[in-house]
C-alpha cells in the first residue's frame, strides 16, 4: 500500500490513516511531522519534501496524510492512490470541536484549546484560500493525478478505504 490521504483540517485524514494501518500495518507520515520545526515555524520547502521522499524509500508500504498540496505534488508520483477527503467545511469543524488532544503538536490540552478558534477560522477560509493549503489547490492536484484516486465527501465513505 502507498496512499495519500489530502484534504483540509479535521476533514479525517489522521483519523482514517490510523484506521487503515491498523487493519493492515504500514508506515505512517502526517506531513505536520515534516512541514514545520518547532510548531508554527514553517520549514524550507526542499527539506520537507526531501524527509517526505526519505520516508518513501525507507517503507515498503505507507500512508501520508496532509494538506499540504506543494509537498504532496512532490511526491505524488509514488503513491498507488490519492484519496481527497472533501466532507466539506461544517464537518470538519465539527472533528476540530471534538478532536482529542494532540501532545505531538501541543504541550497541554488547555495550549490546544487555545488555539481552536484560530484554527476553526482557518478551517471555514478552506474554499477561499489561494495557496497550498486551500481546496482550490487540492481540487488542482486531486483532478491532474493521473492515478487511482477518490474524492469522498461523506465520512460514511471513509470506510470504504
């Protein structure tokens, strides 16, 4: 297996990647692990993709995860599958509302608390967003990859991958 899973926050990508590797062991990369050095600092865009490919040449079998559409492109060229995980905007609030503590991104369920509000404002700007991490960017990719690919935008299809 080589599936990258893209899609806007709390659309259910780190969610479903942990659901698929537990029904049949892989890798996984959320790209989160590669994007950023110390939390909001952004990485040069070489290096992320150079770890992401590093990643690739290291497993057998893999699930990335992000939306990060300029590292995806990168690197899409590996995959066996794209699956755009589309549930629209008031479903992905609803999982950034209700989503466990992340101790990998925050030292404290109160520290992510606090950034909720930003990140729900980040969330509802997806269909407007012109760079890499808005659904223009993502509808770009998803419909120019030539592969196997699936575009669900309805969680009750998340089981079917």
């Amino acid at each position: 297996m080589k599936l990258i899973l893209l899609g806007n926050a709390g659309s259910g990508k780190s969610t479903l990647s942990k659901k698929i590797i537990a029904r049949e062991p892989a890798a996984r990369l959320s790209l989160d692990e590669v994007a950023f050095h110390n939390g909001a600092e952004r990485r040069p865009l070489k290096e992320s993709i150079a770890d992401v490919k590093k990643f690739i040449q290291s497993h057998d079998s893999w699930v990335i995860e992000g939306c990060y559409a300029n590292i995806i492109k990168a690197v899409l060229d590996e995959c066996e599958e794209l699956v755009f995980l589309n549930p629209g905007v008031d479903t992905c609030i609803a999982h950034c509302r209700s989503r466990p503590w992340e101790p990998e991104k925050f030292n404290s369920i109160e520290e992510q608390d606090e950034n909720l509000n930003n990140l729900i404002e980040w969330v509802q700007s997806y269909g407007k967003r012109t760079d890499e991490y808005g659904l223009g960017s993502h509808k770009y990719l998803f419909e120019s990859f030539s592969g196997k690919k699936r575009e669900l935008k309805n969680t009750a299809e998340y089981e079917s991958v």
